[in-house]
C-alpha cells in the first residue's frame, strides 16, 4: 500500500527533507498548513483523506504517526493539496510524479534558471502551490533553496543579500520590498500592479496547474513549453482550457473525472485569446455579473478602480436587482478612511476606459478584504458578508 503523508509542519529545512524522506520510500505527502484552526484543519485533512501524519513533537522534532481512516495513493502520485479554498470546501489535488518534473522543468527553462549559481527563496505557505512550487522546483533541478517560515521584508532582503536570485511573492508583499534585489521575481494569488519592473513576472495558473503556466513579462506573454491554452464557448463566455504534461492526475475522492475526452481541463476562468496569441484572463465563471442584460467581469474593473488615488484595495461584487437583475458594487478599502472616494468618482474612472455598464452602482468601504493566506480575494465569503450588513 502506498502511503500519503501529511506534513503538518511549518516551512523549513524539515519541510524539505521530509519530502524528499517520503519520496524516497515511494510513499506521496500531502502538506497541512499548521497555522490553521481546528475546524478547517479537520475539512483539509477530511478532503485529503492521509494515511500517516506527520508533526513536531514537544521536543521540535519531526514525529510520524498512522491515521486509521486515510486512503492510499496511486503509483506514481507525488503530491495531494487542498486548494485554496476561496470558493467552499476545499478539493484534493493529486500531482503526480511526472507532472511534478514537468513543471519544475518547464518553469526552469522559461526563467533560465542555472542550478549552478541561481538559488530559490521559499516564503509564501508551502500548502498552497504557489509556495509549495518553489521546494518542487528546488529539488527537482538541484538549485540551492533557501527557506524562511513567512514572509518578512527584512529577512527577504538579506536572503537576497546572501545571494538568493529567485522568489516568487504576491501583491502585498512585493510592495514591501525593492524588486531589484533579486534576478527574477514571480508574481501570483491575486491580481498585480498595472505597472511592474522588467524582472517581475505576473503568472496565470492554479493548483491544478502546478503553478504558474502563462508568464506575462515586459517583453510579452510566455506559456510553459509543452502547456496548450484554447478557449471553449459556454453560456456565460468562453471558457479557458488547458493541456500538458504538467497537469494533475485528477481529484482524490468521488469526484467526476474533471478532463473533456480529448484531454483538456476547463479551469473555470473566462478569458480571450488575442490574434497574435496573448492569453487575457476576464475572472471565475462564477463570478461573472449579468447587469441589464450585459457581463460584467470583476477582474477588469479592479483593475482601472486601483489606480485612483484614493483606492487601497478594492473588489467587485453583485447585488441583486429586481430591474437590472444584479447592481455592479464596487467594495472598497480607501487610503483615507475619513476622506473617502466618492461612488461619482469611481464611477467616472471606471466609464473613462470601460462600458458605462461596468460602473459599479454602489459603493461599500471597508478596512481590509477577506483574503487566502496568499493573497486570493474570498469573493463569495465577503458577498455574504456584505449581504448581511450593508443590503438589509
């Protein structure tokens, strides 16, 4: 019986030797971010159904011990995560190994990473991809790694200092740093600044992906060598689909076999493709808002309402309407909680580059949005929130 293992371990030099421990014995993990509370520790471990836990001991040691009602893996499977969890109880993502190599190798060649002098920072949660990826992308090629247990602009500074070359951050904590002390930054989780310096590039992709798959840089659009991208007509847009070797094997559980017949897996996010083949990403299927008869996708608005002065975060939500079927509503963190941006301001920024109907017709302030702890917008968690305190 081959085992999963669930790392219930804070990121470190550990982390990574237990990996590569649980490799070696041909057995998969499964990593468990321990910072979470109980109750949604016990929907991650119920998703990833682990045969064997493994966890810091009151002496700070690594200790392993069997768990009676996990479930074994394939031959071959590597990794099960949990995604992220922005839209429900979260899903077991199985990479195998394969997929694994893939992608490292892959992502490798796109950022001409040379194991010989490149070394890779580790800061984002290692339970989800976007952290996790860098170990992968680590050990797989043989480039030095370098591991700290968060982020930490200071720290992040002196790994660069120490010679680290390769990280990949998310918005808010790309601001917190010069982005010229490193060769290559990746940025992913939520959507990035409009401007971004020559050597930070934004990523489009998922757990499902393995990371990042589609690079946009200064000089244009990179996909991963081997990564296919078409789009699929459906009732709401068309709908993103991918295909390549550094795709899941499958979701672990009774779930319905995610690919199309030919191999492609829709990702759930509307998009377009360009002539010359630049991919753009519009937003969730689910989260596109029908305002009289017209779409509205939230991403695109975000993006133009971050650029006035007075937004610090901002997110597009739907709000019922007997008349218009939903209002756009714009959600709001200013810069100045006592001299606020106005919705007439809002609305004329949003109308000075996108369709009137884009405008959003309420406004609601905030001091922070909900967020994954990388950075992704929980959109249906601050809808209900937002439904409960400001539409009643």
């Amino acid at each position: 019986m081959l085992e999963l293992v669930a790392l219930a371990l804070p990121p470190s030099r550990i982390f990574a030797d237990s990996i590569e421990m649980v490799w070696n014995r041909g057995d998969a993990f499964a990593p468990i971010d321990p910072r979470l509370p109980e109750l949604a520790r016990r929907q991650v471990v119920a998703a990833l159904a682990p045969t064997r836990l493994i966890q810091l001991d009151d002496a700070g040691r690594p200790a392993e011990i069997k768990l009676s009602d996990g479930v074994p893996v394939e031959d071959g499977d590597a990794v099960v995560l949990a995604t992220s969890g922005t839209t429900g109880q979260p899903k077991a993502v199985v990479h195998t190994h394969d997929s694994v190599q893939a992608s490292a190798r892959a992502t490798s060649q796109a950022l001409d990473v040379d194991p010989t002098t490149d070394i890779w920072l580790a800061c984002l949660p290692p339970a989800h991809i976007g952290g996790l990826s860098v170990i992968l992308r680590s050990l797989v090629s043989g480039t030095g790694l370098t591991i700290h247990d968060r982020f930490d602009p200071e720290h992040t500074v002196q790994a660069a200092a120490d010679g680290a070359t390769l990280v990949s951050l998310v918005t808010r904590t790309l601001r917190q740093i010069n982005p010229g002390i490193f060769r290559r930054i990746l940025i992913g989780g939520a959507s990035p600044p409009d401007q971004l310096p020559d050597n930070v590039w934004s990523t489009y992709g998922m757990t499902e992906t393995g990371s990042g798959i589609v690079y946009n840089t200064s000089d244009g659009q990179v996909i991963l060598d081997g990564c296919q991208v078409r789009l699929c007509a459906g009732p709401t847009g068309d709908e993103l689909e991918v295909r390549g070797p550094m795709l899941f094997r499958g979701y672990r559980g009774p779930i319905a076999d995610p690919f199309t017949e030919d191999g492609w897996f829709p990702t759930g996010d509307l998009g377009a493709i360009a002539v010359d083949g630049t991919i753009s990403v519009h937003g969730r299927r689910g989260d596109v808002i029908v305002s009289g008869g017209e779409k509205v996708w939230p991403d695109p608005v975000e993006s133009v309402l971050r650029q006035h002065p007075g937004v610090t975060d901002v997110a597009i939500i739907a709000k019922p309407d007997p008349d218009w079927g939903h209002q756009v509503v714009a959600v709001v963190v200013p810069t100045s909680p006592i001299n606020p941006p106005t919705l007439g301001d809002l609305r004329e920024v949003v109308k000075a580059e996108l369709p009137v109907w884009c405008a959003p017709k309420k406004i609601v302030l905030r001091s922070e949005l909900p967020k994954t702890s990388i950075g992704k917008l929980q959109r249906k968690r601050l809808t209900a929130e937002v439904a409960a305190n400001d539409w009643c």
